[in-house]
C-alpha cells in the first residue's frame, strides 16, 4: 500500500484548522504513569520521541522529562560478629542451611543414593516439620559456629560457669531463642579430668578450669525439638595426654562408619572398643592401656528427648564396647532415625559411678501415675518446668534464668517422688586417672547417611 501525503500545517484552510483543533481536543486524555511491582513508575517511550514538525513553537507545551526507574534494593546477608550473637535465619535468609557431610552406607548394594525412590522418600520427609531437615541442620550450623568460638577461647583460669555462659549465650543468640521453638537441648557439659560426664556448674560455682585439666565440652541445640548432639575434648594437661584424645576420636569416627541402616547395634559397640582399646598412653614412665568406659554409650535421639523413646518405649542405646549372651543388643538401626554416636575412654577403671552435688535434671521418663506433692513449691516449680522446658533437660542455673527463686525445697521434693529424674556427674574413681569424650550426631536419611555435626573443626 502506498504512503498517504500527510498536509502541512500550514497548508490547512481555516476550517480544516478548527476541525483538527476540535479533534485534538476531543482525543482521551493520556494515562497517568502506574507504579510497578517494585513502586516504580514507568512512562511511555513516546513521552521522549519528537515532538513534531512544529516543535516547541507548535505545541506550545513543555518537554516532558522521562523518569528514571529506581534500582531495587537487594537484601543482604548479615554477616556473623565476633563473639557469635547474630541469628542464623538473618545469615542464611533463604531458610537453606549448610549440609552435613554425606556418606554412603557401608557395604549398600541398594544403590541408595542414586534411586529415584528414596529422593522421593527424602522430599516426603520434608514436608513433616518432626523430620525436616532443615530444622536439624539450622541446629548443627549453631553447633558449629559456638563451638568453633569456644575451642579458641577457652583457657586455664576461667571460671566454668563463665565458659558455660559463654557458650549458652552464643547458642541462645544464634538459634533466636523461642520457647519450644527453638533453644538449648540439654545443660552444658563440663567434666574435668576424671569426672566423664553430667558436670555443669550450678549458680555461685566459682570452680576453675587448671592448667593440667582435660575437659569435655558437651552441648545441644534444637530446633523445633530436633536435637543436635555433639562433644569435644581439649587438653590443657602434658602432650602425651593427647593419646587418649586420638583414641576417642578415632572410636567415634569407627561408630559413625559402623552406623547404617538394618546394622546391629552391640556390632558397632564391638568395632568401637576394637580401636578404642588399641591405644595405650605413655605417661611419667608408665604405660596406661585406653579403656572404653562400659556404662556409657550412644543414643538415639527424638523430638525433644535427647535420649530416644516415647511415652511408651524406651529409645536406642548404642553401645560402645563388645556385648555378651543376654546382653547382646542385637537391635537394628533404622532408615529415618537419628542418633548421637559418642564414644568415651578412661586410663582408670573404664566405668563410671555416680558422685558428687547434682546440676542436670529432667522430668522422669517413668514418672508415676499418682503422686502428691505436699509443698506449694513443689506443685509451682513443675508448672514452670512444664512451661519451660517440657521433657529437655535442664539445670539449677536455667531455674533461675526463667525467674525461679528458692526451689531447692520444691526441687528435693519433685525428685523424691519420682517426678523429675536427677543425673548426678558420673566419675571413673580410679585415682589419677583421666576421660575423654567424642560425640556426632548422625541422621540415617533414606539415600545416605549424614553426619550432621560434622564441620571443619572435628
């Protein structure tokens, strides 16, 4: 089709004038700029083309200036201080936490990793917040990041409870404590030399850590009830105590490989002790064989007891030395649970008794059906021990950071009748002799196994 000539202004009659004129004036109105989605408003390209033969002159109207459209403000990661006080969920906004380390299963000739029904499982699982995954490892990523600030800090000549304090403090900030949200899993642990485990200083404890002191540091940290579970030991006492470190180490890394779905539980107590055992420490001229300590082991854990089990059976223990006739647990591991691997050694008698004042406590799992509690103190601590910590663990010192005063009488009573369970430090009385502890927690997923705890420090 040919181009139609288009007349000039000024070679319009008068009439022809008015006719466009009245055309022009006739014509709708343009349409206000609309903001975008991000508040922007956005004009039209023809507000910037020419305009026209006439020019300025000709319509008589001011230039337009086009808008610029405002750049979108990005959100950024907040970055962690120094000590840790930064919540995690400010650090990884997408609610995306790092992952464990994954390992396959040993021995698995299901080629679990690669079936395409057991993603399918693992993305099911997700959708359960008992059994998200994420929950667990936003818990591990706190784990890490205190500890790693701990292990560097800790020093002869501070006050325990200020290395406790240190320590609750980075997991209160980083997990954003909230309730039965998220939170503290159990009482921090800090058992010196012979003392193995269940030591946190109560308040006005003013016992210090010594040069020449071997301490394991055991602490938890939940989200939405999944519990982390991980241990350390560091030696301040003479190098060759080092042995005994390597020794646990090297046990808890055997127990974590051992584990697996449909393994038996006393098979990953006798691969445990197996190396465990074969470590000796060469200390003041004397040979002292490392033993595992026999009354202690592993778990699996729940949500929300750091112990394993339910209302109405009991969770899994997960031995760390060889077991015998009707003491064999020959129970097996299963796909979807989750369990504390820790293993822990003794130069002493390699079991531990029950010995001196008590700090942990927790409701009893075999609480009684009927009880009465005569105190008034007694009946108000167990509505404060219901609110605040349901069936976690705790100590004298978290009664008093939720505000309780004077609850000895009501704790004495709670505890004599069967209500709360009291877990005094357990020592190896063995004179002389010295513990050490190492623990992960290990998640048995349906494709592999993730060693949730895992970080670059142990």
């Amino acid at each position: 089709m040919a181009p139609v000539a288009v007349p000039k202004v000024e070679d319009l009659s008068l009439e022809d004038r008015e006719k466009q004129e009245a055309a022009a004036d006739a014509a709708p109105a343009q349409a206000e700029p609309k903001p975008d989605e991000n508040g922007d408003e956005h004009d039209s390209d023809d507000d910037d083309e020419a305009e026209g033969e006439g020019g300025e002159g000709a319509s008589g109207a001011a230039k337009k200036k086009k808008k610029k459209k405002k750049p979108k403000k990005k959100k950024t990661a907040a970055v962690q201080s120094d000590p840790p006080r930064v919540g995690l969920t400010k650090i990884f906004r997408s609610g995306v936490f790092p992952v464990g380390e994954e390992v396959e299963y040993k021995n698995d000739t299901t080629s679990r990793i690669t079936s395409e029904e057991m993603r399918e499982k693992e993305r099911l699982a997700q959708g359960d917040p008992s059994t998200n995954y994420q929950n667990i490892r936003r818990a591990a990523e706190v784990h890490r990041q205190v500890r790693q600030y701990a292990r560097k800090h800790i020093r002869p000549g501070m006050k325990l409870i200020d290395i406790a304090n240190m320590i609750e403090d980075g997991t209160r900030a980083l997990v954003e404590e909230d309730g039965f949200e998220s939170g503290i899993g159990f009482p921090t642990g800090l058992s010196i030399n012979e003392c193995a485990a269940h030591y946190t200083p109560n308040p006005g404890d003013t016992k210090e850590l010594k040069q020449g002191d071997i301490i394991k540091v055991d602490f938890g940290v939940h989200v939405k009830g999944r519990i982390v579970d991980s241990a350390f030991t560091l030696n301040f006492a003479d190098p060759e105590w080092d042995t005994l470190l390597q020794a646990v180490n090297e046990a808890t890394k055997t127990g974590v490989a051992e584990a697996g779905v449909d393994v038996r539980l006393c098979d990953i107590g006798e691969a445990i002790q197996e190396v465990m055992e074969s470590y000796e420490v060469e200390i003041g001229g004397k040979t002292l064989p490392v033993k595992s300590i026999r009354n202690l082991n592993g778990h699996s854990i729940t949500p929300y007891v750091i112990h394993g089990g339910t209302a109405t059976s009991h969770g899994k223990s997960v031995p760390i030395v060889k077991q015998f006739g009707e003491h064999k647990d020959t129970t097996r591991m299963e796909e979807g649970e989750y369990f504390a691997i820790e293993t822990f050694g003794s130069t002493g008698r390699g079991k531990v008794y029950e010995d001196g004042v008590c700090s942990h406590y927790a409701l009893s799992p075999q609480m009684p059906e009927h009880y009465t509690l005569r105190h008034q103190s007694a009946k108000n601590l167990l509505k404060s021990i219901n609110k605040n910590f349901g069936t976690l663990p705790w100590c004298r010192r978290y009664l008093e950071h939720v505000g309780e005063k004077n609850y000895l009488l009501g704790l004495n009573e709670l505890v004599r009748q069967g209500v709360v369970a009291d877990y005094p430090p357990l020592v190896d009385p063995e004179p002389g002799c010295m513990t050490a502890q190492s623990e992960h927690t290990i998640l048995l997923r349906p494709t592999c196994k993730e060693i949730v705890s895992k970080g670059d420090d142990y």
